[in-house]
C-alpha cells in the first residue's frame, strides 16, 4: 500500500505504539459538549461529553439501549441533538446532513450491514468514491471523455483498497450472496474508499466467529496505522475493545459512566456494575 | 551430448537470464495480477529487478554459497530472489508458506540460512517468532511493507530498499553483477527443495543446476515448450514441482511465467490468463469437473440434455480425435458442431481454451475424470516424478496416453524394476545428496546412481509404467500373488459412491475389503429413491446400498481380471463399516491416508468374521467424538460376497476385439 491513500494526517502518535499499547493523543478532531438528544419522552442521550483525538483508536461501550448507536448518529448528523454542541476540526457544528458529515471526511458503516446487495462488491466500493467524482450525470451516463479518466483513476483507488482488505477474489460476486463476516469487510472497503479522517464503526465485528474477529481487528489495526484514519467504533466483544483501543467511553442509559483508557475503564466499579459484571 | 551442454555455455539460471534479455528483451517474462490488473515485466525488466536485487543482497552482506530462505505465496519478487540468490554463487531454499514457525526453525537451522525473504507481516512474524533458535540466521528482508511500519528491528529490510541500495551498488561497481555470474558453473548447487516428510524431519534434497536443467530442458523439448507458452505458478514454490514447471522450464525455454492475484482467485485468474501449459494434482481436476457438474444439474432440462448429448459423443470420440486415430466423417462432424457450441464454450469458462499441454501427477485420477477432460480435446497427460528425480521420471508420450500408467521413462532416464517390485531409476536429473544427511543418501542412492523410490510399480505389455502402491505396504496371497492394497482401493474410490476402502490379503488366501460409502453421494441418491435414513450407520445398512456397492466392487474385480498381474487379488467378500474412518479416532492420517495397522487392530474381530466365511458379524468399536468424549457404536453387519472372475486378460482382450 503506498502512501497516496493516506488522508495527509499521518498518525500524531507520540511516543511508539507496540506492546505497551500506551499511545499518546494530543490534537482533538472531534468534541462532543453536553449532548442531549431525545425522542419525545424518551431520553436517548444525556449531558455527553467526550472527546476523540486524531489518530486514535476510540472505543463506545456499554449495555443495549444505552445510547451508542445514537451517539455515532449524533455524530454523522443524521440526528440532531437538541441540547450541546459538537466541534469538528475546530468548528463548531450546528444543524448538519449526513452529506454534509461525508464531504468533511466522516465515514461509518452500520450495525446491519446496509449495502447494495444486488451490486457487485467493487460497485459497492466504488460508491464510496461518489462525492470525490467531479464529472456530473451526463458525462457518466456516457462513460465517455473526462468521465473515463476520472472513472479509471477511482477504481485505481479502489483497488487499493481491495487490495488492502484482500477481498480480490470477490470483487466481481454480488454482495448478497457473501457470508456475513466478509459483507462487513466490503462495508469497511467503502468507507475507506472515501477517504475518511473520522471513521465510525458500529459493530464491526458483531455476529462473527473467532477467526473473523481477528481479521477484523487487524485490519481495523492496519487503517489506522497505515491510513493514520481516526476510528471511533462500538463494540460488545471486550477482549476485542481491550486489546485494540486507546480509549474507550462507557455509556448507560444515556448517561457517560466512565471515560479513559482500557484498564482504568475495567476496574471502574461502575462500569463493573452496570455492563461488565463481576466474575461468579 | 546433453542438451545443456549445446546451449553454449547457459549452464545456469542467471545466465539464462541475461540471454533472455538479450534475444527477447520485449518479451513477456512474469506477471502478477494486482490491483485488479495484469502487470507484465519482460526479460529485459526482470534482468534488471534481479541485477538489482542481487547487488543490494551482496552489500547487505551476501556471500557465495549463502543460503536464503523464501517464504510466501508464489510472486514475481520471490522468483526473482530465487534468481538473485544464485547469481551470487548461493542457494535459495523455499519454504512452504503454510507451515508453522516451528516446522520452518528446523529447515532455517538444517540449511544454515544466513538471509530470509518473507512476503508479508505473516511471514516476518513467525520468523521473529524462531529467530532465536535459528543462530544463522542473520537478516530478514520483506516484500509488502503493510503493517511493517513499526518493527524497529534492524535486521528488517524491505525489498524496496534493498533494490535501491542496490541499484547505487551496482553505480559503483557496474561490473560486479556479470562477474558474479561467470563464476558460476552447471555442477553448482542450485536449490534445496525440502520434501515435506510424512515420517520424522523433512530432507533437504540437494539439486544442482545440471540436474534442473538438463530434466526442464529434456522434457520441454520431448513436449515442443516454446516461448510462447503461458503459465500459471499457483502451486507452493517449496514444491519441486513448481519449481521445475514454473521457474526452471520458464527459463530454460522462455515463457511467461504468471501469479495468481491470491490464493483464492487462482480459479478465475486462470480463466482470464487462459495458459497454454497447465499443471494441477488429480483432487483439482476432480474439483472442476464436480462444480461443472453441479452446474449442470441446475441448469434447465433442455440444456441440459443438449450438454449431456454432446458430452457423450465427445466420450465416444473426443479421445480418438486428440490420439489422432482415425474417426469417420459423420462423429467428426457432430464432434465440430460441439465444440462451436458446448465443448469450446466449457473450456472457455474453465481457462482451458488455449492448453496444449496440461499433467497431472501426485496419486492416481480417477479414469471417468481424466477421460472428461481428453475427450473435450485437453490435452491433460499424467507424469510419474519425484523431488529426487527433479520431477521427470515418466511421461506419456502424446499419442499413448492410458488413464491407469504413468508413462513412458522420460528422455535419458532409466527404470528398473527391483526384485522386490520397487521402481528404481537413473538420470541426469538425479539429486546430489540430501544435505547433510548422508546416511539417507546412501539409503535412497546407489553408488552407480540409481534411486530408489519407494514406489511399487510394474511395466505393462505396451511398455507403460503402472505405479501400484508404495512398496513396503504391498504383499502377497498365499498362493504368491502379488497383492497392492491401494491400487485395489483407488480403483474402489473412484466410484463417486465409495468414499474410504481399506483391502487386505497380505498372508491370507484371498482378499476382503472394508468399504465406507460417502454420505454426500448415497445421501443424494437415497433421497431420490425414497430411501428413508436417519444416520450414516442406517443408511450403509440398507440392503439397496449394499448390492449397490456390491455391484461396484464386481466392477473392480473385472477390471483386476484384465491384468494377468492381478488377477488373482480380486476382492471375494467385503463388509461397509457403520462408521466413517476418522482421523480423530486414528485411523486416518489429518491428510486423510489410510492407517493400515491401525484399522487392522481394531476391526480385527470384523477381519476374523470374513475370513472365516461369516455371513454377518457383531461389531463394537470406540469412538471419540468432537468434543474428546468416547462412546461405543455397535451393530450388525452383514458380510457380502462379490463375483470373481477368474479368467486373466484373454477373454477381456477377446471382448474388446
């Protein structure tokens, strides 16, 4: 993989990564204040506040209905909190689309897997590219003139990032009929293909066996390292959130339990109490 | 006169290469699919990565008579170290990618590997794992830098920087790389091929470059290899095999070489490449010819119909039309009418349109297998080698080629066979020794050359070696007959119906077989006929299965008649066990081979019923299941007895005049 499909970031780590696992963050990408967010009477989110650094691998734990996936909602602009305010890249955001999010860099993938099932998996890639193409309707409709240049120089992209999340031997087979595990990893290949600086996972590694897992963490590993991509991921596997993020916040009920690197998290009593559970 | 020898002084392969990049610099030398796309390098390109490479490797420290290890997937830059390596007077030793870090310390620490080139993070990986066992080796070189860029250590280089330093290198010295190469000669060391080893540490089979190439070149020329030809390299690179067809017969003649995007697009890549030269173990042919098959299956009545009409013309006179006899105009009419429209679109879809020539070898094919892709005018021949031999030991020669031998001797090789019925053989291509084990070498070599194989075998009436089983397993009747279990067995197996089956008649007066029915074939068959089953154990009791079976072992034994040789060894009774033979339960091997004392022991009291002319027998046998629990599976069986026929070849020749 070569470097031209870096976002420019480069990993800010300071000090080295590796078995100590105690990588340092400095500059903040993204601050959430105070969020609330509710439907109705129900009090979805309450008074959030966190931050996710650039570069880091960011963590979002916490017991069923507690608020995550409405946290990376909030995030991405499909849902509009009413209270609290969110920074991105030192702006402070108001009222925004999810196309909005996408062209500022913020890529996701869903907990249930919402391709395009009846495409091939490099189409879906390829979708990925759709706000970084310049040539409007006509000229693609026509495959044609500046358009196949341009359409040469994304699936050139792509291909790097087929490459990269080795999923070349299904390139050409429609989505649909994949094994789960690896329609996730085509869900991964197209938030990349947009070149993201902030990447949410919502469950990446849910419904898996032993062995996907351990791909998916490698190569949720190697985007970050490689891409120096920001990731901010929910995850209910906590071998997996231990052993592979920096940080990581816990969420109950709405509410922020605890906030701070894997260990301080694991002996919160708190947290202990509401979601990990104690040993019997 | 040899025919390295003739080629002027190309005795080796960095030699070869330079005249490669000379007489055809624009030629197409290697590909590799990658990014989705075929890229190319031609002789002229490949001379340079490896002029290169091999300059950075000498100011990294590489010295004459160096060993270096290769570890991945077959690639162009792994093939081009090979190449490197031995321009600079040392030895690569591939490795087989697959195995674990503790099977790989024993080859790195046995050949004394100073330098290793590994594919990816995997690879490095598990080197790091054993570098402290393997006090020789001193540098780690890396292909795909992905998720490198935090090893710090500083024996890791990557490729890139290697050829780099190296193009600066060769600046300075622009004299150095031709040199090195002149300093070798045809009776050097060119490889170690360690053999996989069934029994105790692998042998590291030392080959020099007389050997490789007199046998590449031999045989390219009995097959007319052009530079034209196209190959696929998917096979493991520490395979002698690939090695030959692959590296030395791509030299040797100058073809193309191409890699296989990954592992798991080998089947599509090969349609796209569509190679002229082609080689795949019997299980891959096999593979295919099921999928076409299932396909078929789905396919609409009327397609289906049109398929199986013209597949059967085509095994009618498919065959004769590519030994070249004689077919009326009629067939040959019908015969191109089905290649327009289902033998040439088939073959399309399979990667096979452009072969000339494909092998196969390893274990016997299936004869309704090897006879499917002859007669769509593939022309698929088998081969009988050893790593030994640097592969080539037998041949079928166009124009001969029978489902059930191995061939013909290869040019300038001798066969013999032993006393004892081992085959044992002499040619150029003979390996040098295994390194560092001389005792082996004594074992396996003669002091006039001659090898033996460990291979039973026997030549037939036309002239054809016919391997039959391995030689200590093979035995006698009482009578004195020779009797060769997996022969007898293979010839069972290749009834779709029949997954397992294990003969005896070692010692004994005539021969009993155990059979095991494949679930998958019965299954389906079963559920055609309203067979109602609720186990394995149900299903292989059902009297239908049983004449069924039966009936295919009565082919067996009609097709033992036919060969004088083996006659007598027909199989008179024969039992289908209640259980799967299981490698948990020991009696087959984790790559799924026969372990012959082992299921002798414990069905002893099923062997004793046969023999002593039960018509059923009692069983009770332990077995473990998944999890390591154990439980006891008992029942019934009923013991069958088969027709013989005891009239040797002659009626069968009569039959067939």
């Amino acid at each position: 993989m070569s470097a031209q499909t870096s976002t420019g970031a480069g990993t800010q780590a300071i000090g080295a990564a590796g078995a100590s696992g105690a990588r340092v963050f400095e500059e903040v990408l993204l601050e959430v204040r105070n969020i609330s967010l509710s439907f109705g009477g129900v009090k979805a989110l309450t008074e959030i506040s966190f931050d996710i650094r650039k570069g880091e691998i960011r963590a979002i734990i916490g017991p069923n209905g507690a608020g995550k996936t409405s946290m990376l909602n909030v995030i991405n602009g499909f849902y509009h909190p009413q209270e609290g305010t969110i920074t991105y890249k030192g702006e402070v955001r108001r009222q925004m689309r999810p196309y909005q999010a996408a062209k500022q860099g913020i890529a996701r993938t869903f907990q249930n897997v919402a391709l395009f099932k009846g495409m091939s998996t490099l189409d879906n890639v390829m979708t990925g590219r759709l706000l970084k193409m310049r040539t409007n309707l006509f000229w693609q409709a026509l495959y044609w003139g500046p358009n196949l240049k341009e359409e040469i120089r994304h699936r050139e992209f792509c291909e790097h990032i087929i490459d990269f999340l080795e999923i070349q031997a299904i390139r050409k087979t429609p989505v649909g009929r994949l094994p789960y595990g690896l329609q996730k990893r085509v869900e991964l290949a197209r938030a990349l293909a947009m070149e993201p600086e902030l990447l949410l996972l919502d469950e990446p590694m849910a419904g898996m066996n032993v062995e996907e897992k351990e791909d998916m963490c490698r190569f949720v590993l190697d985007v970050n390292e490689e891409f120096g991509t920001t990731i901010a991921l929910i995850e209910h596997d906590m071998g997996v959130v231990m052993d592979i993020s920096d940080r990581v916040v816990v969420l109950d009920y709405g509410r922020k339990l605890a906030d701070g690197p894997p260990d301080e998290v694991r002996s919160d009593e708190a947290v202990i109490k509401a979601y990990l559970g104690v040993g019997h | 006169m040899s025919p390295a020898a003739g080629d002027a002084g190309l005795d080796t392969f960095p030699k070869l290469l330079l005249h490669h990049a000379r007489v055809r610099p624009e030629r197409p030398a290697m590909r590799e699919k990658d990014f989705g796309i075929w890229q190319t390098w031609t002789w002229s390109q490949v001379a340079e990565e490896i002029r290169a490479l091999a300059c950075g490797l000498a100011e990294l420290g590489f010295r004459r008579g160096d060993r270096i290890a290769i570890i991945g997937d077959n690639r162009p830059r792994l093939y081009w170290t090979m190449c490197a390596a031995q321009a600079l007077g040392g030895v690569p030793v591939p490795l087989y990618q697959d195995s674990v870090a503790t099977e790989m310390a024993f080859v790195l620490d046995h050949a004394e590997v100073r330098f290793a080139v590994a594919e990816d993070q995997e690879q490095v990986d598990k080197l790091l794992e054993i570098k402290d066992r393997c006090p020789t080796l001193e540098r780690i070189v890396y292909d795909d830098v992905r998720g490198m860029r935090n090893y710090g250590q500083d024996f890791l280089s990557a490729y890139e920087r290697v050829v780099e330093a190296g193009r600066a290198y060769d600046r300075a010295n622009p004299d150095f790389f031709q040199a090195e190469i002149a300093k070798g000669s045809g009776g050097d060391v060119s490889i170690f091929c360690y053999t996989s080893g069934t029994t105790g540490n692998p042998k590291g089979v030392v080959l020099t470059f007389d050997n490789i190439l007199i046998t590449a070149r031999n045989a390219a020329e009995m097959e007319g290899l052009t530079e034209k030809e196209e190959m696929l390299a998917y096979l493991p690179m520490a395979w002698v095999g690939d090695h030959i067809f692959s590296y030395a017969q791509s030299y040797a003649v100058g073809f193309c070489c191409s890699c296989p995007e990954s592992g798991a697009t080998v089947m599509e890549d090969l349609r796209e490449l569509g190679p002229s030269y082609f080689f795949a173990p019997p299980r891959i042919f096999e593979n295919i010819l099921t999928q076409v098959m299932i396909r078929m299956e789905d396919a609409a009545a009327f397609k289906r119909r049109f398929f199986h009409f013209f597949m059967d013309h085509a095994r009618k006179w498919g065959i004769r039309l590519l030994n070249g006899q004689s077919v009326p105009l009629g067939p040959r009419l019908v015969y191109w009418l089905g290649n327009l429209l289902v033998y040439g679109p088939l073959k399309n879809t399979l990667g096979f349109s452009n072969i000339r020539l494909a092998y196969t070898a390893g274990e016997a094919i299936g004869p309704d297998i090897f006879d499917f892709y002859r007669s769509l005018g593939i022309n698929l021949k088998q081969l009988y080698g050893s790593t030994e031999a640097s592969v080539f030991i037998a041949i079928q020669p166009d124009g001969e080629v029978f489902a059930d031998t191995a061939g013909k001797p290869a040019p300038q090789v001798e066969i013999r066979i032993a006393e004892n019925g081992e085959v044992q053989f002499r040619s150029p291509g003979v390996f040098r020794e295994y390194y560092k084990a001389p005792d082996a070498t004594a074992e396996a070599k003669t002091p006039d050359g001659w090898v033996m194989t460990g291979d039973a075998g026997l030549f037939d009436e036309r002239g054809h070696l016919k391997i039959i089983d391995r030689a200590k397993d093979v035995g006698r009747l009482t009578d004195g007959s020779m009797f060769a279990p997996k022969y007898i067995e293979n010839k069972l197996k290749f009834f779709p119906n029949i997954k397992e089956a294990v003969a005896f008649g070692h010692e004994r007066d005539y021969v009993c077989a155990f059979v095991n029915i494949d679930l998958g074939a019965m299954g389906s068959w079963a559920e055609r006929h309203n067979v109602a089953y609720g186990s394995y154990q149900e299903l292989a009791a059902h009297p239908q299965v049983g004449q069924i079976i039966k009936g295919h072992v009565e082919q067996v034994n009609r097709d033992l008649a036919a060969d004088p040789q083996l006659a007598g060894t027909q199989i008179r009774r024969f039992l289908i066990l209640h259980k799967e033979l299981d490698p948990d339960d020991g009696e087959l091997t984790r790559t799924r081979k026969v372990r012959r004392r082992i299921v002798a022991e414990r069905y002893d009291s099923l062997i004793q019923a046969m023999y002593a002319g039960d018509p059923s027998v009692h069983a009770s046998i332990e077995v473990t299941f998944e999890d390591g629990r154990k439980g006891r599976l008992e029942g019934d069986l009923e013991i069958i007895e088969a027709a013989t026929y005891p009239d040797s070849g002659q009626t069968a020749r009569q039959a067939a005049e």
